[in-house]
C-alpha cells in the first residue's frame, strides 16, 4: 500500500541528523512540502534540503532554538510564509546532559527540560494554534492536523543517571496524552513515537562494538534500530492510515520495554 502525502506540509524540529532527518527525508518521499528545522548548524539542514529537493521534493531550512518562544513563533511564521499552511508537526528535537543526580547541575537539568519538554510544548502550541486558525483541510486529509510527539522508551523506563533526559520524556508522556484529551473533537490527532536504541549521533557511543553487544541484551529482537525504523512510522502516524490511532505512544523499540532482563526467569 502506497502512503500519499502529497500537498500536505510538515514541519520537523531537529531535522538536521539522525531520526529528525530520516524523518524529514520519508515525509517529503511521501509527497509532504518539509521544512526542515535546525538549532545551529545551517549545511546539515542545507545538504538534506538540497537532497530532498533533487529527488523531486519540496523542502526548505529555518534555525530555531525550540526551547525559544520568539524562535518558534518565527519557525512557524516562515512555514506559513513559505507553504501557506501547516498539516504536519514532528516534534523531535531532544538531548541529553548526563549525570549522576547528585553532580547533575541546575543548568543541565534545566537545558534538558527546556529543550525536551518545554520545547515540545511551544512547538505543539504553535501547531494547534495554526490549525485552528487554518480549519480542516479535508481534501488533504481526514484530520485537522497532525502532532507526533519524539518521545523515548524512558518515559516508561526509569534510567539511572538521565534523571533529566527522564523526566522530560516522562513529560512528553502526559503533556500528549493531555492535548490528545483536549483537541481530539477538533478532529486533531495526537501521538507520540518512543524510540528504543536507535543508532543516531545521541547514543554513538553506546551502539558500536562491545557497547553494542552489551545493548543487545536490553533487546530482545536483537538488533540496534535504525534511522527508517522510526521514520517509516512518522510517515504512518502522519496519514490517513493511522487516522483512528489517537493519544497513543507507539513502541519501536525491538522489544526494550517488554523486561528483558525477566527472559530467564528472572
Ligand atoms: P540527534 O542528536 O541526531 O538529534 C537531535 C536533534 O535535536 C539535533 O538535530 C539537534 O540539533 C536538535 N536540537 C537540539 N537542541 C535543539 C534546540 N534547542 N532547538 C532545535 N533543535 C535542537 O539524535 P536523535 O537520536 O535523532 O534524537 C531525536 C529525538 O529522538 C530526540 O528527542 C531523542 O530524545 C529521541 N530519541 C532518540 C533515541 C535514539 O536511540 N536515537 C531513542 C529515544 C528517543
């Protein structure tokens, strides 16, 4: 079965690596105009607009700092300016700051909430506002607008050390759920996507050589994601396919969430 985006627009925040890129590159495959969101780095975002574009796509790059409520309301102005609508938000953007709680600095607790959660707040904001002002567009669509939420596995699975990383995703959590509750009668769909281990610039680290062997014991399907793992579902959640699916996080996680450690017994 074909997926047609095609004359919707989408806007994803920190589309210049990892899930946020695959998702951006998949949504503008599917026929979606993209515009591609960056914090700093402007050639990221500029190569994946230009590659986008070759293979016959609609994209463009705007730098906001998510965490910044003018930044945002700026993203959002040149989505409309450029597109003259918006159908689509993929709220990505995410970090981490390490530590253990008792060395974890204010200024890294707040970054990661700032950036995390307050971030997808603003951007989620934005969205709803512009569909609401927009109103259906039902030959496009079913609803009247679509949020995806980038959350993680840790917003069901507590993760020593990450306390912030954490909270923030356990905040996703309820903040989706929450508009999903209020905005469904408008006929604006809600979900959010919780990663496992997918291989991205976040967890290098941990996902090659014996740092990968050790991860794979934390998933029982037995393979690190990748990128399209994710991004194949940012296409799903964002079409008519899924238009009964609301306030919902979808797993894709090779099984990270089942327990693994209770394999044996326990
Ligand atoms: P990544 O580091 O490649 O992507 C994160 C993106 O967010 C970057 O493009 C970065 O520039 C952007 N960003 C950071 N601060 C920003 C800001 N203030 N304003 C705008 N953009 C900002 O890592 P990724 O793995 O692609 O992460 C994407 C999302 O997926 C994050 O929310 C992350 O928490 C989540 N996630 C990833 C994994 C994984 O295994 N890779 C697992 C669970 C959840």
């Amino acid at each position: 079965m074909q997926i047609s985006l095609d004359k919707q627009v989408a806007l994803v925040t920190g589309a210049s690596s990892g899930l946020g890129a695959a998702a951006a590159k998949a949504l503008a495959a599917a026929g979606a105009a993209v515009v591609v969101n960056y914090n700093s780095h402007a050639e990221p975002a500029e190569r994946l607009v230009a590659e986008i574009r070759e293979a016959g796509g609609k994209a463009i790059a705007v730098g906001a700092d998510v965490s910044k409520e003018d930044d945002v309301e700026r993203l959002f102005a040149a989505t409309i300016d450029t597109y003259g609508a918006l159908d689509i938000l993929v709220a990505n953007s995410g970090l981490q700051r390490d530590a253990a709680t008792v060395d974890m600095t204010l200024a890294d607790w707040n970054k990661v909430i700032e950036v995390n959660l307050t971030g997808q707040f603003l951007c989620a904001r934005a969205a709803l506002r512009q569909f609401q002002k927009q109103g259906p567009r039902s030959w496009l669509s079913r609803a009247a607008g679509k949020i995806i939420h980038m959350s993680s596995v840790h917003q069901l699975i507590p993760w020593a050390g990450h306390v912030n990383y954490a909270a923030s995703k356990g905040g996703i959590d309820l903040l989706m759920r929450s508009i999903a509750q209020e905005v469904g009668e408008q006929r604006i769909r809600v979900n959010s996507i919780a990663p496992g281990a997918i291989r991205t610039a976040i967890n290098e680290e941990n996902t090659q050589g014996d740092a990968e062997k050790k991860l794979l014991e934390l998933i029982p399907y037995g393979r690190v994601g990748e990128v399209d793992d994710v991004a194949n579902a940012v296409v799903w959640l964002a079409s008519d396919l899924s238009d009964y699916v609301h306030g919902t996080t979808l797993f894709i996680d090779g099984g990270m969430s089942l327990y693994p450690g209770f394999r044996n017994n326990g």
